[in-house]
C-alpha cells in the first residue's frame, strides 16, 4: 500500500512547487481524530503538561556558577515570555547566526547562568522549552526575515524543496502537493510546526521539532542532520515562517 | 494482494521465536479465570473506542455500565481485554455504590487489528459484556526503518 | 519534577456525581520491546492506581503493560463530604507516586 503511494508520487513528481496558499492553511491539529484533539485541547488530558509543570519548576530553580534562576532576570514567565516561541528561530545580528528557542535556552544558560547547556531532547530543555512554548499559546506565528536572514530563509525553503534520501523524495512532494491524502491509512498534513515540542503518540513522549524531522529525514531513508545543525535551524526557520499567521498550539499532541 | 503488514506479520512469525501475540486462547483464560465459565452475554456494557485508530500506541478508551449503583444493585469491576496483544489483559477497575456512575476512561496500547472485549461484574455476580472491532494505522515517518 | 496531574472540582453538592481525572508520569516500558541488539527491555510499569476519599478507598485500578505511557485515568465518584481526595500509584521498582486535591462539599 505505501508502494502504490510511492509510485503516485513519482508519477506526479514535484515540477512546480506550491505552498498552501494562507487562507487554505490547515494545522496538523485538523488532521487528527477527536480523542486526539480532546487530548490536545485539556490539559488536564494532556501528557505533555506534566513538562510543563517541570519547565516551570526549572524557570524557577537556581542554577550554575551564577545562582541565579530564569526568573531572577525575566520574572514571571506568563508576561515575559509572552509572544517569545512565536518569533524563534530569529536572527542574531550580534551574533551573526539564526537561533532557535533551544539555543536561546541554552545561550542564557550558559552565558548568563554559568551553567552547563542542556543536552538536545533532554528532559530539562523539553520541558523549559514546553514551558516556555505554552505562554504563546492562541498567538499567531511571527518570524521576523530581515535582509541579512533572507538567504538563511531560502536556504531552508530549497531543503524543504530538495529530493533526498534513498527514496529520492522533498518534503514538498507530501506537503505541499498530496497533503490531505493518505499514507499508510493516515492523512498527510501540511507540516506546519505550530505546537512544537509535542506530545507525539508515535514517541510516547514530548519531542522537538528537530526531532520530528530526523523522523522525517529516516522515513525517505536520508541521513538526518546532527541535533542543532545549521541546516535545522534553516529549516525550521522557512517552515515556521511558512506557517506565519497560524496559531501557535505548545504543547501540542499528534499521532 | 497481500498488505505490507500481513507480509511483515508472516515473515516475523517465521522468523522471531517470540510471539508477540498472545496465544489464542489466552484471552478466553484470563475471561474464564474472572467469571468461572458463567456466561458474559453482550448488554448492559458500552466500550467506546475508535473504529479506526490512527497511533496504536496511545488510544482513547472507555467503559459505561448502565448501573443504578446503589448498595444492593451496583458494578464491582470492568475489566477490558486485547486477545492480539502480548498480553490479553489490558487493564481493571475495580468500583463500587460511592462511584455514583460505572464508567471510566483510559489511554491503551493496541498492538493489531482486533476486536476488543469489555467485561463487567455487577454485584448480584453476573457478568455483562460488550466488543468493539478495531483497525490500527502505522505512524509515518518514525524513528525506526520500518 | 512533575510526577501527576490532577483534577478535582473544587466544591461540589452533597451527593452530586462528580468527575476525577488524573495523569501520572510514567514511561510504562511493556517488556516486549527488544534494544536494536535484540535484548529484551525489562517491563517496568505501574502496577495499581488506589484513590481514596479522606481515607476510604472510592476506585482501584490494575494496570497492564497495554496501558499506554503517562497514564490518563478519568472516573466519577459521590461528592459526599469535604476533605482530601488522593491518588497514589505503585509499580515495578519501588515506583511509587501521589497527589491529592481538596474538595469543598455542601
């Protein structure tokens, strides 16, 4: 069954690509079954708040050589990192590179707090990350693309073009072109990161988006990026700032 | 046509000495050993549960008992069973006259396509079941080569 | 770090049917899974959910490795007087865990 669907897909090969238009937009939350979204929409249901509760103890925990804690320098979380998640990954002018909100987390980590950087998908970084997330919840998605970012947008916009692995696939192919039809009995979204890090049933656990894409890149057989790859941050960057406008879910739950 | 999961499914069962089903009749042991051999007729029992499950690994599932739940006239305990999966017990509870309603809900593994059982125990010691027949999806895209 | 979620309305009628729902965090690892070296994972799950009402036991329930990881439970039980409402979970490995509400009943 997943061979016929590969056939299809060869047959209608990715020629033009086309983005969903703004208003035909749909979040992964519309492809989903009602006991899923149900999950999502209570958080009293949802996994991914037992992070969030962890992520609001560490914003509070003293740590490292500063003993100072998140809330020391950016108080209550619920004011200051209002609209925060909605904006990442942005462009560091100072520092010349695009960051994403892992980054950032751990940048104040290390350089403000003295502390050593959270590993990639630990539970601390998840859950500060989830933490962090949840007070954009209900805003729309903001990526700023100054001039000097423009061609790190492009750069992410052509991956997501780009046939790779050994099933010789893009990310647009499914995406762009067949989302909303079936793969292996499952609706294929549109891959808008608007509730990232998520509660994935898949994981059985919260995850990032980074991690979601090293899903990604195996499902076509390809050699996923390392954790924090520039070639990731570029990536998400277009792919966030393809779903700017849309609201932001976090925590989010998926299949 | 053969689908690619009963391929998959064929070729492990020749290859992994480890079954990672059930055998057959152990669900009808796990019931046997609750009710005794009394008959479990289908009524009174409402197993909610998608037809069509898109993660087998994390499904919504849920249980009502029409019951008055009084001291006299109430249900002891739900009991819900996979017969495909490893194990064919997948969860119990256990209620009583200060629940006020039978009915819980839970998040199950599903490992295949099958018909989930509910069974009830009311208080007078008869049983009553209900069944739900059940078609699981693979997730895309994993973390394994599948 | 955050072990269980709880929901428990805070105030409620003498005899009204109230809904309970809790999520504890727990990977709920089957015993089934092999390691890519083709090991065996050991099982390691929660075996038993008991809530009590200021003490007295309202619901149990027995856990199996098909419960799915972080556990949901949602039930109901009489509101039939003030006082604590509280969830305890045990399981493989000493694995043990509790929270507990307050409920205002008139």
């Amino acid at each position: 069954m997943i061979l016929r669907a590969l056939v299809l897909l060869l047959v209608l090969c990715a020629a033009a690509r086309a983005e969903p238009p703004p208003a035909g937009r749909r979040s992964g939350y519309e492809f989903m079954g009602p006991g899923t979204r149900a999950m999502q929409d209570d958080d009293a249901s949802n996994p991914a708040m037992l992070w969030v509760l962890d992520g609001e103890a560490l914003w509070r925990a003293r740590a490292g050589a500063s003993g100072k804690a998140c809330a020391d320098c950016h108080g209550d979380a619920a004011t200051s990192m209002k609209g925060v998640a909605a904006r990442y990954p942005a462009y560091d002018s100072a520092r010349k590179a695009l960051i994403d909100l892992d980054q950032r987390v751990n940048l104040c980590r290390t350089a403000q707090q003295n502390a050593p950087a959270f590993e990639p998908e630990s539970r601390e970084l998840l859950a500060l990350s989830a933490f962090i997330g949840r007070q954009s919840r209900g805003m729309p998605i903001d990526i700023a693309v100054p001039g000097e970012a423009q061609p790190l947008l492009e750069a992410g916009r052509a991956a997501f073009g780009r046939r790779q692995g050994q099933l010789n696939l893009a990310c647009t192919q499914c995406h762009d072109r067949l989302a909303g039809e079936k793969l292996a009995g499952n609706p294929i979204p549109q891959a808008h990161p608007t509730g990232y890090p998520i509660y994935r049933l898949e994981w059985q656990g919260l995850g990032s988006l980074q991690r979601r894409l090293r899903n990604c890149m195996i499902g076509v057989r390809a050699e996923p990026y390392a954790y924090g790859a520039p070639e990731f941050v570029e990536l998400e960057y277009y792919l966030m700032w393809r779903a700017r406008g849309m609201k932001v879910e976090t925590p989010a739950v998926r299949p | 046509m053969i689908t690619r999961r009963a391929f998959l499914a064929a070729a492990a069962a020749a290859a992994a000495p480890a079954a990672l089903q059930a055998t057959p009749g152990a669900m009808s042991e796990a019931i046997r050993a609750l009710t005794g051999g009394a008959p479990a007729p289908r009524g009174r029992v409402k197993l909610d549960v998608p037809e069509l499950i898109e993660n087998g690994n994390s499904v919504v599932l849920g249980v009502t008992v029409e019951s008055p739940m009084t001291e006299i006239d109430h249900v002891r305990a739900i009991h819900v069973f996979a017969p495909l999966n490893p194990l064919p017990n997948m969860i119990s509870v256990y209620l009583g006259p200060r629940a006020g309603r039978a009915r819980f809900t839970t998040r199950v593994r599903v490992a295949d396509s099958q018909t989930l059982v509910a069974l009830a125990q009311l208080s007078d010691g008869s049983f009553w079941s209900d069944q739900v027949s059940v078609v699981v999806t693979l997730a895309a895209c994993t973390e394994e080569v599948k | 770090m955050a072990r269980a979620i709880v929901k428990v309305p805070a105030r409620a009628r003498r005899g009204e049917i109230i809904e309970l729902r809790a999520i504890v965090a727990h990977v709920m690892e089957t015993g089934f899974r092999r390691t890519e070296t083709g090991a065996l994972v050991p099982r390691d799950i929660i075996r038993q959910m008991v809530c009590r009402y200021n003490g007295v036991e309202v619901f149990r329930a027995d856990f199996h490795p098909a419960v799915a990881a972080n556990p949901l439970i949602v039930f109901t039980t009489l509101a039939t007087e003030s006082g604590r409402i509280e969830f305890r979970w045990t399981g493989d490995n000493g694995f043990a865990a509790a929270e507990s509400a307050q409920i205002t009943v008139e």
